[in-house]
C-alpha cells in the first residue's frame, strides 16, 4: 500500500478493517486533488478555476436512507422514529464489511480535520473517500488542523464515504441502495450509494447535535454574525427565508453561514466552508457567493457548464434545481479569520409567511422562543412557476429535524435556559407577505426587513412601545425607524380585514396542531405560550 501526501497519520486505517487497499492519499493539498480528480475523469474545470462534478441519481439529501445503529451506548439518547431510523447491529455488520471488501485493491483519499472553531468542543474527523472531489469538499468544508497535529492526528470519528458500492435492501435492512449510517459505539459514519457531498457534511453536523448537548452546548441550524461592537446575532430559518442573505450584513463579520454552537462563553462555527445554493446566483443580488464560482478550490455541483468555452449556466436546472458550491469560508471577503466570537445578544428567528398573517418583527419570551423553536415554521408557495398560488405551512422542528439526533425539547430546553441566564432578545422576523397572502399581497420588502433588523440589532427596538397580537401573543413594536407603522401591524396593512382575521386564526391552528406532538413533553410556561399563540 502505497501512501502519499503533505503528512501521513501514524494510525492508519487498519484498525477500521481497510486492508489491500490501493494507492492511499493523506491530506492532498488543492492543486494535487485538482490534478487526481481531472486525470481520473471525476470532473472538469471550469473558467475561473471551480472544479464542476455531478452527482447523478442523487442531487439532494437521502433522508429515507439515514440509520443509527441501535446500540447500547446511544439507544436511550436518540428519538427514534421516521427521522432517525434504526437498523440493525448485526445487519451493519454485514454492510460495513462488504464495504470494506469493495475498498480493497481501490484507491482511497483521507482529509483528516475539524468539526468545530472552539478547541474546548471540536471533534477530529477522518474522512475516507473513493474520490478526490469528494475530499476536496471535506477539505473546504470542515476546519484544516495545523500541520503538526497531522502528525499524530487521532480522530473522534470517522466517516468512510464510499458512493460507487450499493447496500441490498433485503440484506442490509435499508430503503434502498442508498444509506448513511452512524454507529456512536464505533464512532464511525458510513456513506454508500450517494455521490451527493452534502450527505458528508450533515454526517459531521449530526454528530456534534448528538455529543454537544451533553457539554452544555447547544448546536444549532442557524449562521451567525457579528456587529463592530462585538455583539453577535444567530439566525435560525428555513430554506427561502432569506437566511443566508440577511445574515451577510457587509456592516458585520460573517461568523458562519449553516452550523454553530453555543457554549457557556462563546458562538462558534461547526465549519470552515460555505455550500450555497447557487441557482439563479446573479452579481448583483449576491456578489460574494457570486464571486466563489468563478474561483479555484470552489467545488461546484451539478451546475452546468459549456464544454467549449468553460463558461457556467448558474441559471439552468437541467440536472437539479438544488445546484451548489462549496468553498472555503475566506472566500468571503467579511467572514471571521476564527469562527469564534462571544455568547449571543440577539436571536433572529426567520419565517416567510406566505398566508401574510405574522408581524414582520416581534419579540419573543424565552418561552415563546422555545415554542417557535419547537415549531420551526414558515409558508413556502411550491410550483409557482406553473401557476400554483396556494401556500404549504412547513414546520420543521429546532429549523433543522433531520439532523437532530436527540428529542427536539432537549434542544429547545437549552435554547430557552441560555436565553434567560444570558439575557439574550429573541426577534421573530417574517419575510414573508404583507397586505394579503400570496396572490394578493406583496413580498416584504427587503429594505423595511433591514430596517427592523438594523434596529432590534442595535438596540433601539428593544426600547420601543409595543403590544400583543392578538392571535399569536407576539409583542410587536408600535414604531421602528425607516419603516411605515402600517407595515409593522400585518392586519393594518391588509384591504380586506376580515379575510385577514379568517387568515390569521387559520395559521393559528396550524400552529396548535403541530405543537400538539409537544405537549406532554414542556413546561407550564411554554405550554401558556403555545396557549396564547393558538388564541
């Protein structure tokens, strides 16, 4: 076995039962994994320098064909159920040593890196993969460890990410050919029958939701920023909401754009890369992400590109609507050199509200906050390009459930404690519809929600006059600079007040509906909260 590389581990992959294997590649630096995957047909270059690959049959995450080993160790901490599926251990048995049997005589890449910014909560994580693209995309998404502590690099986990060999349904217990398995007691991730990176990513994330609560560290979906004051704001929002967007204030230092903890003393980044959507990317609306497609190191997925020229379609959806790019997070000309800043003052909670019903900003209790939390909405309006105009409510729990090992009111709990210890504002924001539901009123105007950001992050909302709606119990602001006072109260803005009212108690018992899943399982307090949000 031949191995080669900027620094070889001195623990090897014998003990995870790599054995005969080809060629093996530790810690390639860029332009080497650029030559590997160009020579072996993985991807093309593209002008500017991004590498563009496919992904095949697999364009998106698998969330069918996700597992945990039910095993002694973890089985009481998992919520088990439709999101965190268990199979077998005797039947992983099977699958991990045929995928260590289609390993032998295969060339292999490992990145060995960090999952976390904070030396006191980073995990060590050895990715093995059978491509040299795919290591790229570790290398550019998890944190690069110095070079002396490659040397020795012993890691807390270890992903073995093997997209060209399928598990057997009838044999291995999965869904389908597909499946990502996690075993807490090996410490290990395996990856089969998806060319997808984002399943390598999530991988890491969903280990650091399962071990940091048990260090009083809350892990959160969500990007985070930082003021030139040094204040930090989280972002919690589900896709279309304008995360991404809003919390890549030039005014501000982007700490992280997907994944951060929580500690007692500080935020921090999970990652040290960015993989943005990038359909429809245009220079003007998003300069910098914009500016990553056309950089060498950027990976870019399922983005089409002319193969006499090297020039890229970002518009065209011919293989996926969810094309992307995954790039170092210094590629963003504002983003942290650290990924570390101080504990939070402000939390951001985005919802688009296509029913058009939810104030544009509120103030939540600790307790609200928790209910929101728990809830995770926001109204999307699928197929509108074929005329389709009736909004889908959307909740997903803690803004991201299908990365939450542990019982969504674990994570809840947390966030509600850290609020009130720490005396952190929580800001709900919609940016969804105002003057009507979608088809009738219009898109919140994204000035007016930089406004009402700008103000709750400097503080001078917080001091404003403000009163309960009387649907949800949100706390709205009677007044904020740059902004309309008609905007700011969703049933004034509204022509037609009683089909706002109708409106209005309809998204509420869609609120109530939900929550109900959660009842036995909060306080009192956040029970009266979910109360008043159903009156």
């Amino acid at each position: 076995m031949h191995q080669a590389g900027m620094a070889i581990s001195k623990h090897g992959l014998d003990a995870l039962g790599l054995k005969n294997l080809g060629n093996v590649y530790w810690n390639l630096s860029v332009p080497a994994l650029y030559e590997h995957a160009i020579r072996r047909g993985e991807g093309v270059l593209a002008k500017g320098g991004p590498l563009c690959v496919l992904t095949g049959v697999h364009t998106g995450r698998s969330p069918n064909d996700k597992f945990f080993v039910r095993e002694p160790s973890s089985e009481g901490k998992i919520d088990w159920g439709k999101t965190n599926q268990a199979i077998d251990p005797k039947q992983f048995d099977g699958l991990l040593a045929r995928m260590l049997a289609y390993a032998q005589r295969r060339d292999l890449y490992v990145r060995e890196c960090y999952g976390g910014a904070d030396p006191a909560h980073r995990i060590g994580v050895r990715v093995i993969t059978e491509t040299a693209w795919h290591n790229l995309f570790a290398m550019n998404m998890f944190l690069r460890p110095p070079a002396e502590d490659l040397a020795d690099f012993r890691p807390d986990f270890t992903i073995l990410q093997l997209p060209g060999f399928q598990a057997v349904p009838e044999l291995d217990g999965t869904n389908s050919d597909c499946a990502i398995v996690c075993d807490f007691r090996r410490r290990l991730v395996t990856i089969c029958g998806t060319w997808y990176a984002g399943e390598i990513k999530k991988s890491v994330f969903t280990i650091l939701n399962y071990l940091l609560p048990e260090k009083n560290v809350l892990p959160m979906h969500a990007s985070a920023n930082v003021g030139p004051k040094g204040d930090v704001a989280i972002f919690f929002g589900l896709s279309g909401t304008g995360k991404t967007t809003l919390s890549a204030d030039a005014s501000r230092t982007l700490i992280g754009d997907d994944e951060h903890g929580w500690g007692e003393s500080s935020v921090f980044n999970f990652e040290g890369g960015c993989y943005a959507k990038v359909i429809k990317l245009s220079r003007e609306a998003e300069p910098e992400i914009f500016a990553t497609t056309g950089r060498f190191g950027t990976v870019l997925e399922n983005v089409v590109v002319d193969p006499l020229t090297g020039l890229l379609d970002l518009d065209s959806n011919k293989f996926t609507e969810n094309t992307r790019a995954c790039y170092p997070l210094d590629f963003i000309p504002n983003a942290s050199a650290t990924g570390i800043a101080r504990t939070p003052e402000n939390i951001i909670m985005l919802t688009a509200d296509a029913f058009g019903v939810l104030p544009p900003i509120s103030r939540l209790s600790p307790e609200q906050a928790m209910y929101h939390f728990l809830s995770g909405y926001t109204a999307r309006v699928a197929g509108t390009e074929k005329g389709v105009s009736e909004p889908q409510a959307t909740f997903s729990t803690c803004f991201g459930a299908p990365f939450m090992p542990r019982h969504p009111t674990v994570y809840a709990k947390m966030l509600g404690e850290k609020m009130a210890r720490q005396n952190v504002k929580c800001w709900l924001v919609n940016t969804g519809w105002s003057g009507g539901g979608f088809g009738v009123g219009e898109r919140m105007s994204i000035r007016h929600t930089r406004a009402m950001l700008r103000a709750a992050l400097d503080g001078r909302l917080a001091q404003a006059a403000a009163a309960p709606d009387p649907h949800f119990g949100l706390m709205v602001p009677s007044a904020c600079p740059d902004v309309p006072a008609e905007v700011l109260n969703p049933r004034a803005s509204w022509k037609d007040k009683k089909a706002y009212e109708s409106a209005a108690r309809d998204v509420a018992q869609r609120f109530e509906s939900n929550f109900k899943q959660f009842e036995t399982a909060v306080d009192g307090k956040v029970k009266q909260a979910a109360i008043r949000a159903a009156a």
